[in-house]
C-alpha cells in the first residue's frame, strides 16, 4: 500500500489532502472514524464538524485532538461539509460519516489513490452491502451515488451553488456537477463498510421517519436537477 506522504518527488509539493467528518449526535460511534483517521499517514488533517450535536460528540473529538467546529444549530449534513471545507486549505477534502462500522485504512486509500495520482477529480465510495446492490444503482443511474465517503478537488465544492447544498442533497449534487461538467469521477467499492441504520440510532419509529424525509430530499433534488439540467 502507497504511503501518499512520502510521495513528494517533482517540482511540485505534495496536494495537502483534508478528511471532513459531518456529525450530529453522534456520540456513541464518532471516536471509532477518528481514531482511524487521525492513524493515517496520508491526512494532513481531521476536521470534525458538530452540526449542532446536544450530546458529547464535538467533546470526543477535542479529546482525541482533532480540529473541531461546533455549530450553534443544526442546518443539515451540506452546510456541515461547506463549513468543514471553509476551515482548511487542503487542495483534496475526503469525507467520512461519523456512524461508519468497519473503517480501516484500506478505505481511506482506496478513496484517495485516484486522486494523489491525478486520474479523477472525485472518487465516490460505494459500500459493499445488500448483495452489490448500490453498485447497480450508481450503474444505472450514476446521480445516485450518495455515500457520504468521497474524496474531491477543494474547487469543484467552492463551486457548487449555494442552493444545493442542503441537508442530504448535496452528494446528489455534486454528481451531477461533475457529471454536468464533464469531469473525471471514479467509482470504488469499499468492502466490509457499512453504517448504523436509522432505525437503529434513533429507535424504529423516529428513525423510520428520518429516513422518509432523507429519501424525499434526494427524490426532490434528482427531480430538480432533471428539469435544471444544470448546475
């Protein structure tokens, strides 16, 4: 495996390459991503944002020493990323959500190997799950690729209208920008990956409604950006 620090050969220095991790009361599961991101050697930097949070999470993050944003409201997982994006310099941004099982460092390069050798402008994560069935979503609509682990130039998110970038959209939206614009995305499986459901985190009832309205604002976007055609 490619150590991407030590690969500072040529004219040019090395991209500085900053991991983002959105979060909203997530307590119980968040110090498990950071401990794995702030182990690798190939991140020059591990920012939290706490999108609002009323239990311990940005409290867990200063303890293990990670950069931490405390947002004083909760205005969804796009605004979290703008800001955590807003607090770095990094020329590459690699988001993780902050309710991953499984995590390793084999994910986190897989994610970033396109991009340190310039053969993708983003590389999307598709979690291996449900007998490769988000693998044949993203084939046959590749706008639907809405994982939240994802690796993209610093430019292509400054450029990204302001609008878009809301609650759960903003992954849908950066599809299609990149799509829209012709850009090089890559796709990679990140096996043994998975997340703590909805219903699971927040109980079944709440947790199902939570997962309505997350479905609704990805249905209301795709079809936004059906009719816009652009961003």
């Amino acid at each position: 495996m490619i150590n991407f620090v030590e690969k500072t050969e040529g004219p040019e220095p090395r991209r500085r390459i900053a991991a983002i991790v959105p979060a909203y009361n997530e307590e119980k599961n968040v110090g498990n991503v950071l401990k794995v991101l702030l182990s690798s050697k190939d991140l020059d930097e591990v920012i939290l944002v706490d999108d609002g949070s009323t239990d311990k999470t940005a409290e867990i993050g200063k303890n293990l020493g990670v950069k931490v944003l405390k947002l004083s409201e909760n205005k969804g997982k796009g605004n979290a990323m703008k800001q955590g994006l807003n607090a770095t310099n990094a020329e590459i941004i690699v988001f993780f959500d902050a309710d991953l099982i499984g995590l390793s460092q084999k994910h986190i390069y897989l994610l970033l190997e396109p991009m340190v050798k310039d053969n993708a402008d983003m590389c999307v994560g598709i979690r291996d799950r449900f007998f490769g069935f988000p693998k044949l979503v993203v084939k046959i609509d590749p706008l639907l690729a809405i994982g939240g682990e994802r690796a993209i130039k610093r430019a292509i998110l400054e450029d990204i209208p302001e609008k878009f970038i809301q609650k759960f959209a903003v992954e849908l939206a950066l599809n299609h920008y990149c799509i829209n614009k012709k850009l090089l995305v890559k796709y990679v499986k990140l096996p043994k990956l998975s997340i703590i459901i909805k219903e699971k985190k927040y109980g079944f009832c709440k947790g199902f409604i939570s997962r309505v309205k997350m479905v609704g604002q990805i249905i209301k976007i795709r079809l936004q950006l059906c009719i816009k055609k652009q961003l």
